[in-house]
C-alpha cells in the first residue's frame, strides 16, 4: 500500500455536513475488569436482601426465592463511570431482571439507577451484559432475578469499566484520484495516534480529513485506514472502491434478460441490462474488510472459486444469482450494490422505503434504534432485502436466518451513492433476483420461493377457544353499563355493537341491552343491530357517518391531516389516511348500494393509485411517514370493495399489490414459542421515540388477516387464507391463557421472554377472523343481483327476485333490501322473502 497522505483539507475543524454520514463502525471500547466473583468457596460478599436465600453451591451461587420479587446486593467501592455488570445464569421461569445501583453522589436506590434487560426462562445457561452508567464512586449493585418463585442461579459474575475510544472515522468521501478519511477526536483534550508509521496529533473535540490515493488499478480495490492510539485498541475501517474502467479479464453468463459478468479472481461481479451497469456485487465476499486470495477451479455448471479459508459458488438459472460462500470465520458477501435512483427499498421488519429516501433515518423513530443498518436478526420478519431503481429491481433471499442482514441506502459503508445489501456469517447462502419489478412482486418472488411456512398448532380446540372468549367478554371486560374496548379503567365501559354481536354469534342469545353504541372491537361486527329490531337505527348511525366522512373529503377523492405527526413527512396526507374512510364509505355501499357513498369511495380509490408506500393508518400516536401494516390492511379492504362494487379489474390488481405490502410485517419464521405470524405493526415508533420494530401488536396483524379473507375469493397469487389463519393462530397464542385477563388479547408481546404487555384488549376481532375462515358469518351476509341489493345477519342469496336466508328458526330478525327498506321476519329456518 502506498504511504498515507496528510491533505491539508480543513486540517482542524469543529464544521460538520448538514447530513452526518451514518458511521456504521461502533466506537471501539477498552473494557478493564474491576470485579470478578466465582463462587468457589462462597457468596464472595453477595447477600440476600429481600424474599430469597442465597447460597454458593457446588461452584454456583444459588438464588431461591421465598416470595415474589426477590433480590440480593453486595456492597463495593470502584471508580464509577461507563460499567457493564455481566454474568452466565439459568433462569427456570423468570422473563426479566434488573440491576440496582448506588454511588457516593446518588447513595439512594431509585429508577434512575435501574437497568433492566429479558431473561431467557428455558432453564439453559445463558450470557447477559448489561450496560449502565454511574458517576461517581460505585458504592452498592443489586440483581433482581425476576419477579418469580425458583431457583435462579449463577455460574459467575463480573463488573467492567468501559471506557470508548477517543478517535472514530466519522466519514469518507472517493474522488477519482483520492479516498478521503475524516477522523474525529472525542475528548476535550489533545490525542495522538499513529497510522502507517506517521504519528499526528489532533485537537481537542476537532476533526482532521486524511487521504490515500486511489490505485485504479484493479476494478475493486480496498481502501483501509487504521488508527493507534495508546492502550486502546485499533479503530480500522474499510471501503471498497469500484474502478468502472479498470480493466480485468471476466466471465459471462446470460442473466434472463441481464448479462452477469465474473472476474476470474472471483473479487467482483457485475450485473448489466444492455449496456447499462445496473448493479455490482462488490465484493464477493470479504473477512474483516481483506479480500481472500481466490482461484477459479470450476466454471461449469457454476463457477466455483477456492482460497485458503474459502470457498465461493456462483449458480446462475434464469434471473437468480445463487452465492454460497463457505468459510472459518465470519464473512460478509455477497455484497450486492444496485446501481441507479431509488425508487423503493424493502428491509423485511425494519424498512419500507419510497423514492429518494434513506435508510436508518430518524423519520420514523429518534431514538438510537433508528439505526438498523445490521439489526437484531429476530427484528428481521422475512429473508428479503430489495431496492428498485430507474435501472432494475434488485432483491436478496436466503434461508439461514441466523446470519446478520446489512442494509443501507445510500451506502455509507463504501462513501457512495448507490444501494447496498449484504449477509454476514461463516456459511452463507443468498439468492439474488435481477428484474424489472415493482417492489410488491420482489415480496411475491421470496414468498413464492421459500413459500408460507406450515402453520403452528392451534393452542386449543376450537370449543376452547370459544370459550376461553367468552370467558374474556364476561369477565372484568364487562360491567353493567356494557364492555370496554380494554379491561384497564381508563376505557370506558359501553353496550358496544361489535361485543354484543359477537355474544350473539357464540351463544345465539341476544344481550338484553337499552340501546347500542357502534364500533368496540378492530374489526366491526354489527349483526347485533339486525336481531334486535335496530336495523333502521344502524341505517341513522351509518348515513350521519358517511355525511361526517364526505364533509372531510377533498375536492381531488383524497384526506388529508394536519396534526403533530405530520412533522418529517413530505406531505399532508397518505395511503392509511385516506384508505380508512375509503374502506368506511365502500362498506357501506357494498351493504346498502348507496350512490354517494360509492361515487366518493372510487374517488379515493383513484386518488390512491398514487401511493407506493402502506403509511399514515395511526396517526394518533405513530407518524405519518412510517410504514404501517394497518395501511395495507384498509387499503386491501376498500379496494376489494372497489373490484366487488364495480367490476374493476384494475382495483383487483391494487388490492393485491397493497396485499402484498403487508406480507413483510407478518414473521415468516420462528425462534421463539410466539413468533412465527406474528405481526410487528409498524416500521417506526410512538411519538418516534417508543419502537414498535420487532414487538408484534396482533391487533394490527388481525385487521390485515380479516381483508385478506376478502381477497383470497378473487385472487390465488398466494395462499391469503393459509397467511390469514396463521396470523390469527398466532393471535389465539398469545391471549392469557387463564387467570384475571383470561381470554383478552395483550396489547404487545415481547418476543425474547414472551411476556404479554398492557393493553389488554378484547378478543373479538379473533372470533370474527375464526368465524370467517372456518366458512362462517361473522357479521352481515349481502346478496346483490344487479336489481336487488339484501343485507341479512343470516346468510342470504338472490334468486327470481326473491332473497333466501339460511336462518334458524324461531328467531325473529331483520334485512335491509336496496339500502332502503327494512323487512322484520320470524324465521322458520330456511326463509323466502319477496323482493317485488
């Protein structure tokens, strides 16, 4: 490598870029180990404090709980600091802890000196580090090992000061002839490091740009800087630089309608659509930024290249890339780098990108989880990264989810502007697909390749579950003024339609009720009004409801919002703020034919054929930009609606397509009893500070299944009803399963201890979505013949001017004809009502 140069560039400067490049190397740390307690021979100091024994047995240190909420402490006397508590234990039921501390400035325990973090309660032993900071003299550490009777031991236990490395390499910027480094110094005083034999000093909290020349000489070319200062260790970080018009000798294969090119080092590849460069897999693979010395020894069927440590396959068939790369130590490859402006990009679980923007973005939460460029694989819904471009649509599947997704556009890894995919581990496997697609149909590709996974067992019979609801609806959910939405107090208590009706449907029994208020539950279920004698009510509530939705609709079919969560957003309205009334105003067409409510809801319907993004459906607490799987749900049911109402193939298509949208927030895989299915519902968080990325909220994942079912009739692409039922078993799995909240839906469930988190919601968008799945009504049965139009709580056909609805007799109930007559009937089991 050539000697570095020092390029007097704004030598020492406090200035910083408008856009700080995203640095995706952490700070380097200097961890020195202040404590370390083994248990050979005792507790070494450690006691118990409340509701337990504690004990030193055989090597471990036993913590046995004697009641609930059980800790130990031990008192200290260390410098405080950056400290990280860390230990090995098995925890038998346990599903989190905490670490209490005190110092000789703050000698009180309270929740500002409190870290908590999930246990794994599956009784193995397991590592924990947790992080904390405590200025001053450390005096006292407690550990809460839950809030749970058992035994919870512990192999050994060590506390660390950790101390961040005062010199990061902030950015890089490539010209043509340079590769500039711009290194940043932390502290308020001076430091010196060396790099390649030159040793520079830089100022207090100032930064220095230092650059080494470009080579060209090759078409990739790793470019490394390494900092060394003091007892810390090295900060090194690596770009690789492609060279266009260096030259190599290649191999080619036909790409379906793109061309693969191969260099025969097996560095690079590149991707081309005619003469067009739409992508590079730069590189192959790497270790630790240092590109393995390769040989080709195969090139048919595929090319297969070998190294030292490594070996390489390339597979072509049709449009698909197959990379498998074998090595001793973690790789990362294929680095995959798509070429040209974003149009969408796609991290299944973490981003759903429109045009131009960029990933890891604050948009959508603020806090340091905004960063998501190499997440928690168990963030990760699906195995797909995607990004379409104006030159093709570039997408990356695989089937080991243990290995660590890259993502990030523009691609701040290398300091360039393209769009930068990639997979990290030992043994990898990825497949790429080079096309012309919409972001939608790379979703359809990964699902259609690895197809839906097998559904989990149901967590109980179906009489069982029905009722462990009705356990739920009659419990503390319900009170003598009615239900409420939640059990906690502050939902208030109303004779809720959707709660009734759902009553109705599993006992056959009308709740004795002096009136009714719409709505209760996620998916409406209004059947209630049609067995008593209310029908003509329901007509008042829905006309004053669409004039309420009309009088809000813009002149061009769209809706707008103005409150705080348009803050970030690049404009005043999306795709969940106007599907929601969309789906409201063609419901209720569909029900009752009305030709205001249609006329308004295809207006939307047009006006949405502009969206790419499924965004803006929560707006009470989540912003507008942020992908949002309710979206996709409302925007699947009004354009079903649309297609029914109108015969439009083209709102068929859409439905699809926003069907599609939503397959990215369900898990398609399972590391944990409650996972597979469950659906995180937003890529983003509450008031961008409370991350929703990777907790599932099935409520959300419920409205999706319920438009899914609408679908599956009109389209096979995929299996909706097969996705549906997994959402929603999924959702029978993650009810209480007994005790005070029997029956009612958590809120949230943390996928890492499976512990159930407030709201406690009612169950009955769970019995809606079984009912329909099974083949049977949920809510109102409508029949139309291009003359008539029946609503009915039974299920009714339309033959030679007649309605047919399969009732049961004896019950008296009634049906809405053309959207305007009420008909009352006294059943006699299978009924004939006359239309003229």
């Amino acid at each position: 490598m050539p000697p570095l140069e020092v390029l007097l560039l704004a030598l020492f400067s406090l200035a910083q870029p408008e856009s700080p490049q995203i640095n995706p190397i952490p700070r380097a740390v200097l961890r020195r180990t202040l404590a370390e307690w083994n248990f050979d021979q005792d507790a070494d100091g450690w006691a118990a404090e409340q509701h337990c024994i504690v004990s030193a047995e055989d090597g471990l240190l036993k913590i046995t709980a004697t009641e609930d909420d059980p800790y130990m402490h031990r008192r200290v006397d260390y410098p405080g600091g950056d400290l990280v508590v860390e230990f090995r234990a098995r925890s038998p039921s346990a599903q989190s802890g905490s670490i209490y501390w005190t110092t000789s400035e703050s000698p009180q325990r309270g929740e500002d000196k409190v870290r908590s973090f999930p246990l794994n309660r599956d009784g193995q032993w397991h590592d924990y580090s947790v992080p904390f900071h405590a200025p001053g003299t450390l005096t006292d550490l407690r550990i809460d090992p839950g809030t749970t009777p058992g035994t919870f031991e512990i192999d050994w236990i060590r506390l660390a000061r950790e101390e961040l490395h005062p010199l990061t390499v902030e950015s890089v910027q490539t010209t043509d002839q340079h590769v500039r480094f711009t290194v940043k110094n932390h502290r308020s005083e001076p430091v010196e490091f060396s790099t390649l034999g030159q040793r520079h000093e830089i100022g207090a909290n100032r930064t220095m740009q230092l650059a080494e020349p470009a080579r060209h000489d090759k078409p990739l070319e790793a470019v490394s800087l390494e900092l060394v200062t003091g007892d810390f260790p090295p900060v090194r970080r690596t770009f690789f630089v492609h060279h266009l018009e260096a030259e190599t000798d290649w191999i080619v294969r036909p790409l379906g309608d793109f061309s693969l090119q191969v260099a025969r080092d097996g560095s690079l590849a590149r991707v081309y659509r005619g003469s067009e460069l739409v992508g590079v897999i730069a590189p192959l693979v790497h270790s630790g930024g240092k590109l393995p010395a390769l040989d080709l020894v195969e090139e048919s069927p595929s090319l297969r290249f070998r190294g030292e440590d490594v070996t390489v396959t390339v597979a072509i068939e049709e449009n698909e890339v197959t990379v498998s790369i074998d090595g001793p130590e973690t790789c990362e490859g294929p680095v995959v780098r798509a070429l040209g402006s974003l149009e969408q990009g796609l991290f299944a679980g973490l981003e759903y990108l429109g045009k131009g923007e960029t990933s890891s973005s604050k948009l959508d939460v603020e806090t340091d989880e905004h960063l998501r460029f190499a997440p928690d694989p168990t963030k990760v819904t699906m195995p797909l990264m995607a990004f379409v471009t104006d030159r093709a649509s570039v997408a990356m599947t695989w089937s080991d989810m243990t290995l660590q997704p890259v993502f990030a556009t523009p691609n701040f890894f290398d300091a360039t502007d393209d769009h930068r995919m990639a997979l990290r581990g030992p043994k990898i496997e990825a497949t790429l697909q080079f096309d012309r697609l919409l972001l939608e149909e790379t979703i359809h590709w990964a699902v259609a390749r690895q197809g839906l996974p097998p559904l989990p067992d149901p967590p109980r019979s179906r009489d069982a579950q029905w009722k462990l609801c009705l356990e739920a609806l009659n419990g503390p959910l319900r009170t003598e003024a009615g239900w409420g939405h939640c059990v906690e107090e502050r939902w208030p208590r109303h004779p809720y339609a959707d709660m009734a009706s759902t009553l109705w449907r599993l006992t056959g029994e009308v709740p004795e009720l002096p009136r009714l208020v719409p709505n209760g539950a996620h998916v409406r279920n209004e059947s209630i009004f049609f067995v008593s004698g209310r029908a003509a009510e329901w007509k008042e509530i829905h006309e004053a409801q669409v004039r309420g939705i009309l009088s809000q609709q813009q002149a061009d079919g769209s809706f707008r919002y103005a409150g705080k969560y348009a803050r970030g957003h690049f404009e005043d309205t999306a795709s969940g703020v106007c599907a929601r009334p969309a789906a409201t105003l063609l419901e209720y067409a569909w029900i009752t034919g009305d030709t205001a409510a249609l006329e308004a809801g295809v207006r939307t319907l047009e006006y949405m054929k502009r969206f790419r993004t499924p965004r803006g459906a929560q707006v009470w607490e989540v912003p507008l930009h942020t992908p949002d799987l309710l979206a996709s749900a409302y925007l699947v049911w009004a354009y079903v609606r649309g297609y029914e109402l109108t015969g439009k193939d083209e709102y068929l298509e859409q439905a699809r397509k926003w069907a599609l949208s939503g397959v990215p927030f369900v898990y398609l895989w399972g590391r944990y009893p409650i996972m597979l299915y469950a659906t995180p519902p937003v890529f983003g968080a509450t008031d961008w500070q409370g991350c929703w990325i990777g907790l599932p909220v099935q409520w959300v994942g419920l409205v999706y299944a319920y438009a899914l079912t609408m679908l599956a009739p009109y389209d096979d692409s995929l299996d909706w009803n097969q996705l549906a039922r997994g959402i929603l078993i999924s959702g029978e799995q993650q009810q209480y399963p007994d005790g005070e909240y029997a029956g009612l839906l958590p809120d949230s469930v943390v996928l890492q201890t499976q512990e159930r988190r407030p709201w406690r919601i009612n169950p009955c968008a769970l019995v809606s979505l079984r009912l329909v799945l099974d083949g049977q009504l949920d809510s109102l049965s409508v029949a139309a013949d291009g003359k008539h139009r029946v609503a009915a709580p039974f299920p009714v056909t339309l033959r030679e001017g007649r309605a047919h609805v399969q009732a049961r007799s004896g019950v008296a109930y009634q049906i809405l004809v053309d959207g305007s007559t009420i008909v009352d009937v006294t059943s006699q089991g299978n009924d004939v009502v006359p239309l003229e």
